[in-house]
C-alpha cells in the first residue's frame, strides 16, 4: 500500500512522498489517517447510530473528524505549493503530473475548479489507484504462493524478456533495464494478473442507479431511481461464462500461442466497462508488472503457514483478512 500510495502521488500529483522509507513524517501520517477515515467511512454501513455520533462529535465521528482535518490540511498544502511552483514556471515541463494538468485548467473556470473541487479530485485518484493495485499484488502473490509452477513460468518469463541474462544487476541496475517493450512482451504475466482480478477483483460488487426508464439486454425493465447492482466476485467464478474449472487459478486460459487475448470487459468486468471504464487501467497493469518482476527477479516467494487459511476482509475493496506472511527467499542471481 505504501509502496503504491508513492507511486500515485509521484505520478499524479509530482511529490515524493517516500511512505515506503517512512523518511517523510508527514506523508506517513497523512496516510495513516487516509486508511483510518476509509475504515471509520465504511464503519458507517454497520453502525445505525452514526449521524447521532456526528452530531455530538463522539467516538468514531470525533476521530473520523481529526482525520480528515490531518487529510484537508495535507491536500490544501500540496495545492498550494503546486500553485506556486507553476506560477513561477509557467513555460516549464511542470504539466508532467495530473495535478498540474487540473491547475492549469482551473485557471480557464476558477470558480468550479477552487481548491474544494481540486482536493476532491486529488482524493478520487488516490482512492482509485492506491488499495487497488496493492491488493491485487497481495492477491497475485498469494496465488503465486500457493501455484509455484506458474510462479516459476513468470520468473522465468522475466529472465527472458528483462535486461541481460549474462549480467549481474543489482537491484537497481535491474530496474532501470526494465523497458516499455519488455513489458509488451510478458503475455504470461499480464494473463497472470488478470486471472487473478477475475477471481480477486478489487472492485467486488459495483451498481448504477437508472437515470431513466430503461431495459437491460436480457429484457429485464428498470424503472428511473432503480439501483442495479453486479457481483464481480461471483461473475469472475461462473462456470457458464469461464468453464467447469472456472474456480481455478489458471493463467493459460487468456493464451492462444503464449499470446494474451482480451476479453470482452462485460465479461471480465474487474475494471468496470463502457464509458466510465477504469480510467488507470492500463497504468495499473504497468505498476503491478514493474513491481512483480522485480520482486521475482530476486526472490522466490513461499507462503509462511501454508495451511494458514486466507479469505477476504468486507470493505469498499477487497482486502486480504489480516496479514499474509510470506518467506521471500533470494534466487542465485543468474
Ligand atoms: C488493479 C487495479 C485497478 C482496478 C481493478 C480498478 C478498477 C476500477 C473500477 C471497477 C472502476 C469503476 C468504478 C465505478 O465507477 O463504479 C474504476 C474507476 C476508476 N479508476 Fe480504477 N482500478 C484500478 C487501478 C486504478 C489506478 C491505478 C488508477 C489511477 C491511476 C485508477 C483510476 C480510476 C479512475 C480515475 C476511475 C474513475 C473513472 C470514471 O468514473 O470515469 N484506477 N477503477
């Protein structure tokens, strides 16, 4: 999560916030109080006298209130000290990040885009693309974990595709050989991530609400205001849509000639579909291949309790329940 909440401020907004050293104090408690307002949000669901506890500002309310005091004041800052840095390179590269790129178009209709609307935009990104990406690597791992032989296909992949066999990189020698064509040609390991979204999805249960009277595809009629709502966690293990082995981790069904074929994004439904598509698709699956062949390049992973049984945690994501330990144990470096 840490590792992934960086990457996101680096590339969305142009800050190091070096949460995965902890070096910067106050990105980590930042981040502490993002995770603890996402946990105290969802608490609301389950708790029938939460808008009581509002009012009065006790309990849960009183610390999801101090949290996203820590949360706007940490956004308000960053804003600010963008603002600046682009009033003082107006003609520079400054636009290389998605906040400056808001900013810049906020000078067009600043009233709409004030700071309120650019802290909530700052918010969505971090909410789309932090837990995502890092659950799913949990997930990947885990199942890595517990399928060795396909773990060892995609290490393998990596040995073939990334930087010179003969050479013995260090780690960050290793990285900087990881190219953009290199990741185009690791079919398995992007079929491998996706199997897993088909049967981890991070998003696993999403609706809309029927702007107007409607008919779905099979016929069915909703009704404006209706909500509909699809499982994506269910839909991903149907055996009508993936086969009687629809329960298994099996990476080679997205391959024809080691080649990864699409499907249909009605049908793997892990990124939502049509116009309101995950906006960061493609960037997740850049982020979660960078990270993965990195960490299989050098280590081997093995689960710490093997017969530790892992379910999923109820929350907006789809979180590993508590923590999953794993062995990393280094390769020879070869
Ligand atoms: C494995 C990783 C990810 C998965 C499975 C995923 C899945 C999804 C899903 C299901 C939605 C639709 C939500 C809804 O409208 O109900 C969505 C929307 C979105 N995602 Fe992702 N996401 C991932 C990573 C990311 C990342 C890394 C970013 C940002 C860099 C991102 C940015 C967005 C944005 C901005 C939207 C809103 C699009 C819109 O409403 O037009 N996502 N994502």
């Amino acid at each position: 999560m840490r590792c992934t909440l960086d990457s996101i401020f680096k590339v969305g907004f142009g800050v190091e916030l070096n949460c995965l050293e902890g070096s910067n104090k106050e990105g980590s408690a930042f981040m502490k109080a993002f995770d603890e307002s996402n946990a105290l949000t969802y608490g609301r669901y389950v708790d029938p006298i939460w808008e009581l506890k509002r009012y009065f500002s006790i309990g849960s309310e009183a610390a999801l209130k101090k949290n996203i005091k820590v949360i706007d004041d940490f956004v308000n800052q960053l804003i600010k000290n963008k603002r600046n840095l682009l009033a003082q390179n107006q003609d520079c590269h400054v636009k290389e990040d998605i906040l400056s790129r808001f900013l810049m178009e906020s000078q067009k209709d600043p009233e709409q885009m004030n700071d309120k609307y650019l802290r909530d935009i700052i918010l969505n990104f971090m909410i789309a693309g932090k837990d995502t990406s890092a659950n799913t690597l949990s997930w990947f791992f885990y199942m890595l974990c517990k399928n060795p032989l396909i773990q060892e296909k995609i290490a393998q992949e990596v040995r073939d595709f990334v930087g010179d066999k003969n050479i013995k990189y260090t780690v960050n020698d290793f990285i900087e050989n990881i190219t953009d064509a290199a990741l185009d040609q690791m079919h398995y390991l992007h079929a491998a991530l996706t199997e897993t979204l088909r049967l981890y999805p991070v998003v696993p249960i999403n609706g809309r609400c029927a702007d107007i009277d409607d008919t779905l595809p099979d016929g069915f009629k909703v009704k404006k205001g209706d909500g509909v709502y699809y499982i994506s966690y269910a839909m991903g293990r149907m055996p009508h849509l993936w086969g009687e082995d629809a329960e298994e981790f099996r990476p080679e069904r997205w391959l024809v000639n080691g080649i990864f074929q699409p499907e249909s994004p009605f049908k793997f439904i892990a990124f939502h579909g049509g116009l309101r598509i995950c906006l960061g698709k493609d960037f997740a699956y850049r982020q979660m291949k960078i990270l993965s062949i990195a960490l299989l390049r050098f280590f081997q992973f093995k689960l710490a309790d093997d017969t530790k049984k892992v379910t999923y945690r109820t929350m907006f994501t789809l979180h590993i329940n508590g923590e999953l330990p794993v062995c990393a144990v280094s390769r020879a470096a070869s």
